[in-house]
C-alpha cells in the first residue's frame, strides 16, 4: 500500500457471473457519504474496474454480528440487500479474518447468515420473504397481464413465461422496473420459465444496474418462492441463471437458503487519481 494512500486494494469477486468489487473498509474508513461516488466511479465499466456493485466490509458495533457490509449498485444507489454479493462477501470475509466459515453479519435486510459447505460452495440464509403478492395485475406494451411479487430483501416483480429465454429481458425488464405499480422504489424484474418441479430458469433486469445480469441471488429466490406458492415447483429447487450457472434454492419454513459458487477473480491495487478519487 502506497503511504500516500493514493491506491486502494481491491478485491474483484463474481458469484454466477454477478461481479463486485470488495473494500475493506478496516484500513481506509471510507465515510459512508462518499461510498455512491465510489461505486459508480469504481463500477463504471472500461473507464473503472467494472462490476454489478460495490461492497465495503468493516467491523460492526453489534455484537451480535461478525461484521458488516455496505452494499451500492453501479448506479451508486444503495441496495438492502443482494444474494449473489452475500455469498462473494462471506467466502472474502474469512480470507481477510473477518469471520470464521460460519458466521452472520448485517446488511441493510437484516442480519444474514452464511456458511462454507463441503463442496466449496457458500449457503446464506436469507432475510424471510415479505410482501408476497401473486397474481398482481399490470400492463405492458402486449396489453393486460399478470405478475407476482416478494419482497426477499429487495422488491422482485416475477413474471412467468413459457419460454424466458426468447424474451427480450432489458425492453420489458425497464417496463417492469419503472411501472407505476411499483413507484415510487421500483422493483427488479424476474423472468421464469418452469422447466419442472425441481429446475427453473430465470433471468433478471436488476434496478441499480439497469441492465440485465448474469444472474442475481435474491432474484432466484424471489422466483422460488413465488413458484412454489404457485404450486408449481418444490422447496428444494435449481435457478439456472442467464450465465448459465445455477443456483440452489431451499425453503424451509420461514427460512430460504440460497447456494452456489463464490470466486475471487483478482486482487490488487487501484488507482484513485485515475477513478477522481481521494481518501482526503
């Protein structure tokens, strides 16, 4: 680390294709008013380090919690919650001695429970599912039609389809996402094909990235749980994303488990001069 402080280590992460950059907020106490400048400068794709979302992980005053994050989308909109980035979050946090394999830190959601499992994967019990809403009337640029909502940490409209992967995901994601129905917050926007009781493919067009993703954790679980309320689906149920990678799904009463891949792709040092940024 350069003694001027003008680099900032970095950590690059994707969990099913939905990449983050990681902070560790311990050594640089970034205030959290300049954190939505940071993301969209550190996100920005070509010009910065490129990601879905940035994440800052520094030490809690709740003992209850072995840590906690700072989630921003690219945008530099703060998001509550965010599956795939839970996972990537747990898996850095035991590396840089933050948190054992089991462990709970805080997020905007509420407190999230994660664990390292035998075939290196990462298990994060999410906050429970609210606000579920099916059969909810909404129309699009085809006419009348019906979508369903959950709220699984942050606000996913699902929509279901026949074949998902011939839709066009950001034209009808953006009308999802900014439909007056779900003003003034908005709302990501899922796209399900149920392929049988225990597979399903989804696609999402994530608010904050305004664009569709390669995947997003609470998206799946959000397109689970409506699913399963549906009768369509089991509690035990694999998301193959849009990445093509796949997510493990379990309802277990209240709780709702969300399981998958978690990889550090590269650390390193970045530039704050180069991003017009500065620690002062």
């Amino acid at each position: 680390m350069n003694p001027t402080m003008d680099h900032v280590a970095i950590f690059k992460m994707q969990g099913c294709g939905n990449d983050f950059v990681f902070i560790d907020n311990r050594e640089y106490n970034v205030p959290v008013s300049h954190m939505s400048e940071w993301a969209q400068k550190i996100c920005r794709r070509a010009f910065g380090v490129g990601a879905d979302g940035l994440v800052f992980l520094e030490e809690s005053d709740d003992t209850t919690l072995d840590y906690r994050w700072h989630f921003y989308n690219a945008d530099g909109s703060r998001a509550e919650m965010c599956g795939n980035a839970s996972r990537c979050a747990a898996k850095l946090a035991v590396q840089i001695g933050l948190a054992g394999p089991v462990h709970t830190f805080g997020t905007d959601a509420g407190p999230i429970r994660a664990e390292f499992c035998d075939d290196g994967e990462i298990k994060v019990e999410l906050t429970p599912p609210l606000g579920l809403e099916l059969n909810k009337p909404i129309t699009l640029k085809d006419g009348d039609n019906e979508i369903h909502f959950v709220n699984t940490g942050v606000p996913h409209a699902v929509y279901i389809a026949e074949d998902a992967s011939a839709l066009n995901v950001k034209e009808l994601g953006a009308l999802v996402r900014y439909h007056d129905v779900f003003s003034p917050a908005g709302t990501n926007a899922n796209f399900m094909s149920v392929i049988d009781r225990e597979n399903v493919h989804l696609r999402t067009y994530e608010r904050g990235v305004e664009d569709e993703t390669f995947a997003c954790g609470t998206g799946a679980v959000a397109g689970v749980v409506v699913a399963n309320a549906l009768g369509l689906t089991g509690t035990n149920v694999r998301v193959k994303s849009s990445g093509g990678e796949i997510l493990s799904i379990s309802i277990e009463g209240k709780s709702v488990f969300l399981k998958g891949k978690a990889l550090v792709i590269y650390s390193g040092n970045a530039v704050l001069e180069s991003l017009g940024l500065t620690l002062d």
